[in-house]
C-alpha cells in the first residue's frame, strides 16, 4: 500500500479539480447558448416552438439529472454515436443547465412590462428586434443575480459525471479514497473543495441580488 | 399614584433623537389623547409605552413597576398594558374569535373552553358577536379594527394604547370605531390614544397632548387647548387643520 | 444501426422496479418530513432563538451543504463517519443525508417566508404579551409555511431526484433497481428509460400530494 500524506490527497483533489472546473465552464456556457434559444421559442409566437419548448424544459426539469446522464451515455452508442464519458457529462449537463436557465429567464422577461413590447411593436420591430434591443436589456438586470445562483447548481451537478467515470473531484475522491482508506479527510477535502468553488458564486449571487433589490426600491 | 409614569423619557434612532424627555403621568381611568405633526414622536411613544421600542435614558413605570427590557418584564407591562395598530394586525390565518382566544390561551394557560366566552363577551362588547367564526379578510376595515379592539381587551388591560386605529380606515367606518372607544372611555378604560380626530379629542377626552419635535409642547384639558392654544406651534398646527 | 429496442425484457423484472419504486417514496416520505421539521428549527434558530453562536451555526450549515454536491456529502456521511464510530446501514445513511441536505434548503426557504410575515403580526402578538417562541409558533409560522409552500414542494422534488444517487452506496431505491436490471439484461437504455418515467410520474404525485397536504395542514381555515 502507498503511504498517503495529507499533502498528497490534496494535491491529487486539486488536480482533479480542474476537470470539475472545465465541465462546470462548459455545460455553464453551452447550456447559456441553448437555453437562449430555448428561450427564444418559449416566448416567442411561434406555437409548435413554444411547445417545443416547453416540453423541453419539463422533460428535463422533471426527471433526475442522473438518469438524463444514464440515458445520454447509454442512449448515444445505440444510435452509433462513440460516447465516452466526458462527451455524455457535457452533452447531459448542458441540455440540463439550458432548461433551468431557459426558465430563469422566461421569468426575468415576463417582468419586463407588457407595454414595452407594444411601444416597441408599435415602432415596427419584429420579434427578433424586440427582444434584442429593448425586452432583453431590461430582463438582463434582473436575469443576472440568478443566473449566477445557478452556476453553483451546475458546478454541484458535474459530481454526478464520475458515475459514469468522468474523473473529476469526486470520482478522484473515491479513487484516492481506495488507494489511502481515509475516506473522512478525503471527502472532507473534497468537500471543502467544491465549497471553496461554490461559495464565492453563493455570495456574489446574493450580492447581487441585494444591490438589485435596493435600486429597485428606490 | 399614576397608572403610568413616564420620567425625562429618551429614545433615539441612529443619529437622530426622536423623543428628547418625556414627562407623562396617565391616571387609571384617563382618557388622552395626542396629536401633533407627522414625526414629531407621537408612535414612537405610544410604542415606548407597550416596549415594541426600547429607550436609551429615563423611565416607564406602570402600576408601580419600572419597565426593564429583559423579556420577562416586556411581558408583565403587556399584560397591563394593550395595543392597538393603525393597520389592525389581525392573525389572516385565525378567525376573529380565534384571534381574540389565542392570546388567553397560550400566554394565560386557559383552556379553549374557558376562552371562548371571554371571547364572545369581548366580541359582543365591539358589536361584532356574531363575527365569530369570519376571517379577517371577510369583514370590512371598520370590523377588524373592533376585532383588533376586543383582542386586547380579552387580556383584561389596565390600559390601551391605540395609534390612529381609525387612519387607515374609510370615512364611513370611523364612526363605528370610535363608538367602541368612547363606550370604553365611559367605563373607566385608561386611553392614550394618538389620533387626527380633533372632534372626537374635544368630546371624549380628558386632556390633550400636543407633541412637536419630540417634546410635550403643550396640553391641558381639551376646551382649553383647542380654544386657546398657547404656543405658536400648537396654534399653526391646529390652523392647519381648519 | 440495427438496434432494437425491446421493453419487454424490462417489464420482466416489474418487482424489482417496484421495490425500487417503494424505497425512493420511502426515502422521500420519511426524509421529507423531518428534512422540513429540521427546516422549521433551522429558521427558528436563525431569526427567533435570540442566540447569536446558534444563529452562526445554522448560517454555516446552512452554507456548507448548500455549497457542495449531495454526493459528495452522502459519501461522506457512509464512508467518512464510520471512522468517527458512527456506522450506518446503506439506507440509513441515504435517509441521514437526504435529511441533512433537505434540512438545509428548507430553513433557507422558511426563513425567507417568515421575513416575508409583516413585523405588525409580530408586534400584534408582542403586544398580546407572547414570549417569542409563541409569537413563531401561533403568529408566524403558519404564514409563512403558506407563502413558501410551492418552493418547498419544488425543493422536495429536487431532493427526490437527487435521491438517484443514492445507488452509489448500494441503498436499493429505483436507481439502483434500474443499474441491477440492466446489469442482467444488457438492456441499459430501456431500463433508464422506464426509470426516468417512473420518475417523471413520481414527482408529478409528489407534488399533488404536498399540494393536498398543504391544503390541510397549512391552507386548511379552521374555525
Ligand atoms: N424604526 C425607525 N427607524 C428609524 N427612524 C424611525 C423609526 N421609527 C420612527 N422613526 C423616525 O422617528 C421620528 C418620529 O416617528 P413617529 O412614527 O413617532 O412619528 P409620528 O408622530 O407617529 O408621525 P405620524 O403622524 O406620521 O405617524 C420620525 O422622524 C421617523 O422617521
Ligand atoms: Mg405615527
């Protein structure tokens, strides 16, 4: 057996880390592109699109993360896709995270107030124009503290891609755990880990969301 | 001996000195009333009175007992002592005989069936005995105000505060409020009561505080103060309002 | 690009799914419960105990398990605590950390529902001579739990999903029913799919159920 020193099993989480960080940077950003165009369908006029929609952000709202991993990674191959684990992580994560954001931000350009899209139709902007010069200004200011809130959820949800065998910080926790048998500082160091990732984005969100709040009173 | 006695009373908010000595002596059984400008300090020593503020200097004594602010004490002058808000602050989720139970109940110890027919007695004492079973939200403004009324007196006070219980109300249904209060002034309830009323202050009261600037600036008995106010403070504010 | 689906060969194994299906309701039934209960202490000890170290040890709570994933924190509570003595069977440990996790969200929510009650209702009840615990329990509470009660029912769907990965540490819930099916019949897709379904129709159910419940506990006006 090797001899684990402290240093080591840190050292090893950190490497590892990295991988949880380019996962969450990933899904975060690709799931943002989606879930604008989900966006876009769900408010737009378009029926079938906002159906569409819909239904996309139920199916993946509505059922476990794991079993949208778990169907991706075992889903793909049948279809002749090659799906190594990583591809089906970032495939899962991002189809997941653009849900959640879609309708974040369907709520965020709810509130922005009916007679901004008739001032604006009313100035012969189609749909497109509408929203990108005067409804998603708006909507930005407010999309911006949860969105923000999310990017913890999405950094949270890569843990599930060392199921399939994604090797990030915790399927290197359990690996290392194996090799050392000290799984109370090993998971205690993953732990504080995903912490020290995760509330940094916890804190500002609610800063961001008390700064708003308070400009919005006055 | 005064029921209440407020001596060299101070109370600040942050920077700002909100009450700069107060000295107040309210017999059991008297009935007054306090007008002054909007901030001048009115709610806040209404609010002193009942402990929802705490003060900085000077003291608050009632039925002989100094007002310290542990809770043990808080609670022992509130039992003395009931409140009135200006926004009714009834329990949404109890009914109005419900609210006027609750408190005798989980503060008094008494049992459910010893508490209702206080509450119906107190209930029947506002005119509202068959409001018993209705949620706030099913009856108009003037009935919760005698809602909120009857809860404070089914803790049996020595004396009520009531904070512009009738601001907050339609026109139409200030009457029936102040009936409620001028019968409980006509049975030896202790009343301080801040209000904009000034026909209501003349009839029912015994005596008129005028606050300005955090001070008693003036007061005396009614016909007085409202015939021949003394200070130019109190004469501009009532001119104001004719 | 021949592949067939075939359902068939999942459908043989309906009892196990079953047992699957009745551990996760389990898990979520139980955990759920006392996952709202610890809620409804956290936040009393946040906003009415009065005890600024207890007011600290919930807000670091509160923010450690909100700030790592539950996998990680149900590996440390199966794998971790044993070496502090405190051994637990699979299930135990899964219901522990669900409750812990829950728990967690939970005060967040009802703290934020209590701040929402206007400070009149609990200056009403000061003024009615109630020690603050009474104000909290007869004055807020029931308020408050009626203006969070479909985010809580959200969370509880969350915590349920999340519940998935308890399979890791071998606890026999519907994931883990679906990883045993297609280990014996190689069909892995069909089986993640029926699971996914299932899943799909229990949180449907979940939120019923608390909307049902809430009607009675919560919503419920008695006279
Ligand atoms: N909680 C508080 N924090 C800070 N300042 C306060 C607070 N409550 C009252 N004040 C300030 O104290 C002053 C006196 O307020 P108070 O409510 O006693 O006035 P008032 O005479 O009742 O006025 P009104 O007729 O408008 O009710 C005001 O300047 C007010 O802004
Ligand atoms: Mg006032």
């Amino acid at each position: 057996m090797i001899d684990f020193t402290a240093w080591d099993i840190v050292r090893n989480l950190l490497l590892a880390a990295r991988w949880t960080v380019a996962l969450s940077l990933v899904a975060f950003a690709l799931g943002g592109l989606v879930g604008l165009l989900v966006l876009f369908a769900r408010v737009g006029r378009a029926k079938p699109l906002r159906w569409g929609a819909v239904a996309f952000i139920e199916v993946f709202q509505g059922t476990p993360l794991l079993m949208q991993l778990f169907l991706v990674f075992f889903g793909l191959p049948l279809v002749g896709v090659d799906t190594p684990a990583w591809f089906a992580a970032c495939l899962a994560l991002t189809l997941w995270t653009a849900a959640f954001l879609a309708e974040i931000w369907r709520g965020c350009v709810e509130s922005v107030p009916k007679g901004q899209w008739e001032a604006s139709a009313s100035l012969a902007m189609n749909y497109l124009q509408q929203m990108r010069h005067v409804v998603l200004p708006q909507a930005l200011r407010l999309a911006v503290p949860p969105t923000v809130g999310f990017s913890v959820q999405v950094v949270k949800g890569t843990a599930l891609a060392s199921i399939i065998g994604f090797v990030e910080l915790s399927k290197a926790s359990t690996m290392i755990t194996n090799a050392s048998f000290q799984p109370f500082t090993v998971y205690g160091a993953a732990a504080a880990a995903y912490f020290l990732l995760c509330f940094p984005l916890s804190a500002w969100s609610r800063r961001l969301e008390r700064t708003l709040h308070v400009a919005h009173r006055n | 001996m005064s029921l209440i006695e407020i001596r060299d009373l101070h109370k600040r908010f942050g920077a700002v000195e909100v009450l700069k000595g107060i000295d107040l002596d309210i017999a059991a059984g008297e009935v007054v009333a306090i007008i002054g400008k909007s901030g001048s300090g009115k709610s806040t020593l209404l609010r002193c009175m009942n402990g929802l503020e705490s003060h900085e200097a000077g003291s608050i004594t009632v039925g002989g007992k100094v007002l310290l602010q542990d809770e043990e004490h808080l609670r022992a002058l509130r039992l003395e002592v009931g409140m009135v808000f200006q926004q009714f602050n009834l329990f949404p989720h109890l009914t109005a005989g419900r609210n006027v139970m609750l408190s005798p109940m989980v503060v008094k110890g008494l049992a459910e069936a010893e508490a209702k027919p206080i509450a119906e007695k107190v209930l029947a004492r506002v005119g509202l005995a068959e409001k018993f079973g209705s949620f706030p939200d099913q009856l108009s403004g003037g009935q919760q105000q005698r809602v909120a009324i009857a809860r404070a007196l089914a803790m049996n006070p020595k004396a009520l505060l009531c904070d512009e219980i009738t601001s907050a109300l339609d026109p139409e249904l200030v009457n029936e409020v102040l009936a409620v209060v001028k019968s409980l002034a006509a049975d030896g309830m202790t009343l301080a009561m801040v209000t904009h009323e000034m026909r209501f202050a003349r009839d029912v009261c015994d005596r008129v505080l005028f606050m300005h600037q955090g001070r008693i600036h003036e007061s005396g008995r009614p016909e007085d103060v409202f015939a021949s106010p003394k200070t130019p403070e109190l004469q501009q504010f009532l001119g104001a309002l004719s | 690009m021949a592949y067939q689906f075939d359902f068939v060969d999942v459908f043989k194994y309906t009892d196990v799914l079953a047992r699957g299906v009745g551990l996760t309701v389990t898990l979520i039934g139980v955990g759920g419960t006392i996952g709202i209960a610890v809620g409804i202490a956290g936040a009393w000890a946040r906003g009415y105990s009065g005890n600024r170290a207890l007011e600290w040890l919930v807000a670091g709570y509160v923010e450690a398990i909100r700030n790592t994933p539950f996998l990680v924190q149900l590996f440390f509570i199966f794998y971790g605590l044993p070496s502090l003595g405190v051994r637990l069977t699979e299930v135990q440990a899964a219901l522990l950390a669900m409750v812990v996790n829950l728990g967690a969200y939970a005060t967040e929510i009802i703290r934020a529902g209590i701040e929402a009650v206007p400070r009149g209702q609990r200056e009403a009840g000061a003024s009615l001579a109630m020690t603050r615990m009474q104000v909290f329990r007869h004055v807020v509470l029931r308020p408050a739990l009626q203006k969070i009660w479909p985010a809580l029912s959200s969370q509880l769907v969350i915590v349920m999903f999340g519940s998935a990965v308890c399979s890791q540490i071998a606890a026999e819930e519907l994931t883990y029913a679906a990883n045993f099916i297609q280990s014996r019949n190689f069909r892995a897709f069909e089986v993640y799919f029926v699971a996914t379904g299932l899943y799909l129709v229990l949180a449907l159910l979940l939120r019923q159920g608390m909307r049902s419940l809430g009607g009675w506990l919560v919503f419920g006006r008695r006279a």
